[in-house]
C-alpha cells in the first residue's frame, strides 16, 4: 500500500497543477511526512528521467503547505506511583517455577 510519502512523490514527478495542489494537501494534511526522503526520491526520479520539472513542482508544493505544524510536542510519560506499582505487581500472576 502507498504511503503518503509516496503519493507526494508521485504527485511531483507528474508536476501537474492538479498534482502539486494535491500533494500540497497531503502535506498539509499529513505534517509527519519525512520531507527529505521525499525530496531524495524526487531528485532521484528527477535525474532518471532527466526532467527536473519534479523537483520545481516539489518545492512549489511544499513551500505552499508552509512548515509542518506539529500538533503539539511529545511529553514524556508520567511516572508511576509506588503506591501504583505496587497493586501492578499484586495483581500480575506469578510465574510457576519448574520443579
């Protein structure tokens, strides 16, 4: 299955103005997508094809969807009471021994 990466991909080598208007919304609409790998593939189709069009198309989209605006950043887990863990450990079953 395609993943969004790929689709941008495939939108900027098409580097029609349709294709760049839906790869910019799969930027936005997808902020996690690894923008370099993306730009790797695209100069690496770009070369083969010995058209850079993609890579124009490419940057057009991108610089249309602006930065990725992350939804908020990670936050580190809280840490479990020892009042917490230890009802985890009463409840979890104890493993038999082999005898």
């Amino acid at each position: 299955m395609a993943q969004a990466e790929d689709l941008v991909v495939f939108k900027a080598v098409a580097a029609r103005p349709k294709d760049i208007e839906d790869a910019t919304a799969l930027l936005v609409l997808y902020p996690r997508i690894d923008r370099v790998r993306v730009r790797q593939r695209v100069r690496q189709l770009a070369a083969l094809a010995e058209d850079p069009a993609a890579i124009g198309a490419l940057e057009a989209a991108m610089a249309a969807a602006g930065a990725p605006k992350l939804r908020g950043a990670r936050k580190r887990p809280k840490r479990m009471s020892a009042a917490t863990r230890a009802s985890l450990r009463a409840t979890k079953p104890r493993s038999r021994k082999a005898r």
